[in-house]
C-alpha cells in the first residue's frame, strides 16, 4: 500500500442519546484491505457506530466520509449499496432464502444487475452448505443462519465497505470458522475492500482484524 | 319528494320514549344496574339531537360562504381529532396531518360532487353541503385512522426487516412499500365491507331515511349510490393523504427510520 487516499474517514464523530453522549471525538480513516475491530463493553455505543458509518443514523457532532466526498452529499441508497451494515439480527423478508437473495434486484439501484445463482452456490459450498439451503423458508432459519442469508445478499452485490455486527455470535465454531473464510475470500477478490467487524471473541478478534478502534460510553 | 310523510308530534316522541321504560323495569327486577346507563345515554342522546334539530334549522338559513366554510373546517376539525385518538402512538405533526386528510379529503369530494353531480345552485348550499359532507366525514374519519394506527404499528414491528432493506440500499419507498400497503389496506376495509353488502344485509340509514319521507325506492337508491361513491373516494384519498404524510415524517429524505419520533400514548386507551 503506497499512501492511497482512505475509503472511509471520520473526523471527531460524536453520537449523542438525549441528552448523553454515547461517545465522541471519534477520528479514524481507513484504506482497502483494512479489517477492523470495533472494540468496547457491552452498551457502549458499537452497534451504534456502525449504524452511523451505514448512515442509517446522523452523529450529533463531527463528519463522515467515503471516497473523499462527505457523507451529506451522498446519494443514500447508491452509498449504502457500497457500504453496508449487516445488523446482529436481521430480519428477512417472508418468503424463501432464494427469493430474498433476489429481492434486492427489485431497488432501483440494483435495475442493471441481475440475481447470479452460479455465485451463491459457490458462496455457499465455502461456508459448507447445499444448495437446498436456498428453498428453506425464513421461518426454518435459526439467529445465525439468518445472518447468513443476509451476508450472502450483501455479498452478492459486491460492497466496498461492510460493516459487520456480531456475525458469528449465534453460530457454533464451524459455521463460524466457514463465515470467516468467505470473508477472506470476498476480501481478496474485491481488492478496495475493508470491513469494519465487532465481536466479544478475543480468538476471532486476532484471527479477523489487524487494528481496532476502542470506544467506550463517556460519563455523562 | 312532497311532504307526504307521518310528521312526529310530542306525543309520539313521548310513546317512544316509553318504550325504553320496559327496559328499565326488566333491569330493575333483575338488578342489573342497567338503569343509570340507559337513562344517561336517553337524556343525551334526545338531548344532543334537539340541539342538533334547532343548530340545524339556523344552519341552513346560512348565506354567508364564510361562516359556511368555517363550520366545514370546524367539523373537519373534530373529526381529524377523534381519528387521532383512536391511535396508539403518535407523532409531532400527527394531529396536522390527520386535520389536512380529513379536510382536503371530505370538502374535496363534497365540493365536487356538489358541484358537478347534484348541481346545486349555490353548490355550498347548506341544506346539501352539511349533511353529505357529515355522512363524508364520518367515514373518512374511520378510514384514516384505520390506516394511520396500522402503519405506525407495522413500521415499529417490522423496524428491523425496514433498516435490513435500506442497510443495502433500498429506497425510503422501497424499504416501506408493504406498510403503505398493508396500512392503505386497512384503511379501506370498512369501506369495501359495507359496499360488498349493501342493500343485501344492511339498508342504509340515509336511503330509509329518504323513503320513509316519501321519495320513491329508486329515487332514494339513486341519491345512495351518488352518496356512497363519495364516500369511497374521499376515504381513499383521505387514507392515501394520511399515509402519504405519516410516512414523510418517519421516513426521511436521508432514507432514515425515524423510529424515535414515534412515542405511545400516555394512557394508552382505544376507544
């Protein structure tokens, strides 16, 4: 890496509830192939930051921006098809896998893209699953599973920044270890990409990530 | 239409008024403390119609298109309330947005109708505009709070499903579009409930109404189906409006879910 601009870039970001802050003075710019670790007791406000970086929420105080061009001036849907935040427990539509992979195709910014099963299937053969995993109902999905389906349909339209929230933590060991080695593979093949990864496993922190941000919820 | 009906004298009122009196007694033998009730809501009920009858009589006599309007918008006024109150949770500018629904909805189409169906001359003629902009309001009313409570509760209960889609990219629109439906739905039902059935279970007041007063069955059927398509329409504009505008406060143009605009109601009581 010889000095390309940052992908993404804050500068003294501060996400206040009512009247308290969660945490501010937030600086951090990071570049392709960074694998970050956000960091921080339980309640302090990580979910929180990712839903900041995903523009889903506004901070209160500071600047945000992607590709050196401020966040406010961003289209939303076309920034968050570039960088997206799979939530702790996403909640999927009613329906099979399969029809929730293609769903997305129906966004007006996906109009010229169009739903790749060769591409699923082998996302799938890497985390160790069959292709009948597609035809199971939303219902028959456990917390993990579900997480899955929604990393695969944001994998699926090739992001640049993805903004993971505990995505392993209702998987067991193997399924997890399966997760990690997409994420490797996804990495390596998008090469501008970074990840930005929360997760309470000290092991899978090491294994995932090469630097963290630590935040924590100041006194108020 | 000649006044060729049995008018009500006092006597009449009184019999009818009789009536109720057995059930007094049978509440009486069998203690069923019915008594206070039934006699409160006779006192109100004759009570708020005599009032009524002579408001009327001094409405009608209205020239003036101000006062006129006026009296609209008051009514409108009171209805966009009560559609609010039957709701559980609320926003800043709910009670806005359910006064313009209402408003712009039921004079719209009342207006209109006045003007280009019944052909009134002036088309605000209150003996015309009133009670068909009442009947209007009144199930308006009904429809938009149907649809507002419905797709503030479906936003709060499928928050999750609606950030996972605009998380990759959807818009406000597509993120939401199965609360507006779902909500637009609701808000319809009662509407093409009563359509579905008309004149097969239920006979509407107006029509017997208008055939107890001596107009003939087809006359009186004519001016009902006039009646009830200004009925559906205004509830779905009325419903479309709220919706429309409900989702412009909780979806904004950032395409973010303004969730913590929305607070419950204090008492949280439906009628």
């Amino acid at each position: 890496m010889n000095c390309p601009a940052p992908v993404l870039q804050a500068n003294n970001l501060g996400r206040q509830i009512e009247s308290s802050w969660m945490w501010k003075g937030l600086s951090f710019s990071f570049y392709p192939g960074d694998r970050v670790g956000v960091v921080g007791p339980s309640g302090s406000g990580k979910t929180l930051l990712l839903r900041v970086i995903s523009g889903l929420d506004d901070a209160q105080e500071g600047n945000l921006s992607f590709q050196g061009k401020a966040l406010r001036h961003w289209q939303m849907p076309e920034y968050r098809s570039q960088v997206i935040f799979l939530p702790q427990r996403p909640a999927l539509l009613e329906g099979t896998v399969e029809m929730n992979l293609q769903y997305v195709y129906r966004f007006s910014i996906y109009q010229d893209q169009t739903y790749q099963r060769e591409q699923i299937l082998h996302y799938l053969s890497l985390l160790g699953r069959e292709a009948d995993f597609l035809k199971r109902k939303d219902t028959e999905l456990s917390g993990g599973e579900s997480q899955i389906v929604a990393f695969l349909r944001a994998l699926q339209l090739s992001p640049i920044v993805l903004l993971f929230d505990e995505p392993t933590a209702s998987l067991d060991e193997d399924a997890a270890k399966n997760l990690e080695t997409l994420v490797h593979s996804w990495q390596q093949q998008q090469s501008r990409s970074l990840y930005l990864w929360t997760t309470h496993d000290q092991a899978q922190l090491k294994r995932m990530t090469d630097q963290q941000i630590h935040i924590w919820k100041k006194a108020s | 239409m000649t006044s060729d009906y049995i008018a009500m004298g006092p006597w009449q009122l009184a019999f009818a008024a009789a009536l109720i009196l057995i059930n007094l007694i049978f509440s009486m033998m069998l203690k069923l403390q019915l008594e206070k009730m039934l006699w409160v809501a006779s006192l109100r009920m004759v009570s708020q119609l005599l009032l009524l009858g002579y408001v009327l009589e001094w409405i009608f006599a209205l020239q003036n298109f101000v006062m006129i309007l006026g009296l609209a918008l008051m009514m409108a006024t009171v209805a966009s309330v009560s559609a609010v109150s039957r709701t559980r949770r609320r926003f800043g500018t709910i009670y806005l947005s359910s006064f313009m629904s209402v408003a712009v909805s039921s004079c719209f189409i009342t207006s209109i109708a006045l003007a280009g169906i019944v052909q009134i001359e002036p088309w605000y003629h209150p003996q015309y505009f009133f009670p068909l902009l009442g009947m209007v309001l009144g199930n308006t009313l009904n429809g938009i709070s149907l649809a507002l409570d419905r797709f503030m509760e479906d936003l709060s209960a499928r928050q999750n499903q609606i950030e996972s889609l605009l998380a990759i990219g959807a818009t406000r629109w597509e993120a939401a579009h199965d609360s507006v439906k779902e909500a637009a739905r609701t808000g319809m039902i009662p509407i093409i409930n009563s359509m579905m059935v008309m004149g097969i279970v239920s006979l509407p007041g107006m029509m017997t109404g208008q055939i107890l007063a001596g107009a003939l069955p087809l006359d009186a059927v004519y001016y009902q189906i006039v009646i009830v398509f200004m009925i559906a329409s205004a509830s779905a504009l009325g419903v479309i409006l709220i919706i429309l505008m409900a989702f412009h406060c909780l979806l904004n143009t950032r395409h973010q879910l303004c969730t913590a605009r929305l607070h419950t109601k204090p008492s949280g009581k439906r009628k």
